[in-house]
C-alpha cells in the first residue's frame, strides 16, 4: 500500500524467539544445579524482575553464573529449564527485594515489559526468559493439589508437581488468547479497554474458553464485545505472553456487520478505522493523537501486515 510505514516483522515480537532446548521427562532425569559443571547458567526471578548482568553499551543477558545468582541467597524454586547450545540453563525465584543486591551498573532488575521494549537482552534470549517467569509463576501458585489439597512436589526438573497423597500430577498451563484483525473491506476494527495508556486502539482479544475451537473464540468475542458478526477466520501469527503464562494467537477475521455497540464492562470505545488512519496511528502523527501497541505486541505485527499487504484480500474480494 502506498504510504504505509516500513514493516519490522515478526522479528520485533517479544518473546517468540528461542534457543533453549527444553528439558522433558523423557529426555531422563534432570540434573541438579550443583552438579551441572561450570558452564550451568540461571536465570534469576526476583519476584516480577529478572536480573541481568548489564555491561555498559552492551546487550544485557539474564544467564547469571551460580555464584552470581548465589547473593541474592536461597532460591524458594529452582527448576531446569533445558539446554542453550549445549550449556544447562536453570531458573530460580527469589523474593522481590533481592533485586537491591544487583546494583547497577553491573546488573539491572527489569520486568519482561520493559526487558521486551528497551531490547535489553537478545531476542533469542527473551523467549527462554518468559519460559522461566511462566513456569515459575505456575510453581508458585500451585503448591498444593487441586485434587485433594495436600502438598506437591517438583519433579521432571520442574515441568510437573506430583501429589504423594493421591497420586495425581500437575502440570504448567498456558492460557490461549485469541487475538483478531477483524477487517470489512477497507476498513479495520479496534478498541480500547479501560486500561490502555490515553489515545491507544488495539485488536481485540480475548480468552479461549474450554470446548471452544480458536475459530468460534473470535467470533464470540468479537461478539460479546462490539455486537459486530464474524464469518471467516484465519490464523495468522503467534506469541508468548507471560503475563503470567499466555499465548496470543493472531488470527484474521472477515466482518459479517458493520454497527458497533460496544459492552461498557470490556471496552471504553470501538471504531472503525481506515488504512490512512492506521497508518498514521503506527507513524504517531494521527491528527487525534491516537497510537496502537508497539512493534514488540501482535497486534502490531497485524495491523502492519494488513497495511502493507502480508495479509491477503478478504476471500471472494476481487482485490
């Protein structure tokens, strides 16, 4: 599309890139930190913050040494995550306060918002540092049997807690979350909850309710929370989110109706928005002031798509 602003890519959406191998049951039993030899890493949690060693004009990196992770004391969990290029990397929680021992300028305590929006570690690093702040967040909330409520322990290197007393293992969750461009022809629909910073519009999103396909959550959603009908739906691209332990799951939505009535309980306004006022929303020099999220949310990478054409006509459109 002419004007459109130039495009990052799914290579600016946070958390999404990898190069942890992750340690399964089937792999054998998991090593403990102690043993794992010199080149074993840990990824620090001091309650929402990770900790990173922070060279000055240096990427950042959040694989401690043990002796480094070793002054914030003792880690209330620990679990093995996998290996990075052959080095054992571990995770470990701490409480919140820990983060005053690892003063700058040789170590900063962010949370993953922030880590994601300064770029403060390599992008392939985010995604094993959302993988530690999910399963730790996971072990802290579960630390008794939803079955019988006795108390549960870590097995599998910390991919399941099982119950001694009644038997019954556990396992982290993920949250899917479909997140949707829904289009009608030239046009997009956006809304804004509560919550948002003043001005932002985004995609709408929602739960995956249990029983429900990804395709019947868009619609409903979009539903529940605009009154506007979806027909078609396509998946279009994916994200980690853990915020504690999500996965946003973009998807393209064609619109069956236009009149909007919005639910005051899920959003303060929805519109629908022109390819030029998108444009200008990403470029911030929309005449209202209006912005969407940044390049670091999948929202974004939507929007963008769809402006520059990634995303494809509407089916049956002559476009």
């Amino acid at each position: 599309m002419t004007g459109s602003p130039t495009t990052p890519g799914r290579d600016a959406l946070a958390y999404a890139a990898s190069r942890l191998v992750r340690h399964s049951a089937e792999f054998g039993p998991a090593p403990a930190l102690t043993d794992a030899g010199a080149d074993a890493r840990l990824v620090l949690m001091a309650g929402e913050t990770v900790i990173l060693r922070a060279a000055l004009a240096e990427t950042g990196t959040a694989l401690l040494t043990p002796d480094e992770a070793g002054r914030a004391g003792e880690r209330a969990v620990e679990i093995y995550l996998g290996r990075v290029e052959g080095r054992p990397v571990f995770a470990g929680a701490v409480p919140g306060e820990a983060a005053l021992l690892f003063p700058e300028p040789g170590h900063r305590a962010l949370d993953l918002r922030a880590l994601a929006t300064e770029g403060a570690v390599a992008r392939e690093e985010q995604g094993l540092i959302a993988t530690a702040k999910s399963v730790l967040a996971w072990h802290a909330r579960h630390r008794f049997c939803a079955n019988c409520g006795s108390p549960t322990s870590i097995a599998a290197g910390g991919f399941r807690r099982e119950c001694e007393a009644c038997g019954l293992h556990h396992f982290p969750r993920t949250d899917p979350v479909a997140i949707m461009l829904v289009r009608r022809g030239e046009t997009c629909l956006l809304g804004r909850g509560p919550h948002f910073k003043p001005g932002m519009y985004s995609c709408l999103a929602g739960f995956i309710e249990p029983g429900e396909t990804v395709e019947n959550a868009v619609r409903r959603e979009t539903r529940e929370e605009t009154g506007v009908a979806v027909g078609a739906v396509a998946y279009h691209a994916s994200q980690p989110w853990p915020f504690p332990a999500s996965l946003m799951i973009g998807c393209v939505a064609e619109a069956l109706s236009e009149a909007i009535r919005t639910d005051p309980d899920e959003l303060e306004d929805a519109r629908w928005f022109s390819r030029p006022d998108v444009a200008r929303m990403i470029q911030g020099n929309h005449p209202e002031g209006l912005t969407v999220p940044p390049a670091t949310a999948i929202a974004h990478l939507l929007l963008r798509d769809w402006l520059d054409g990634v995303i494809g006509p509407a089916p049956g459109s002559t476009a």
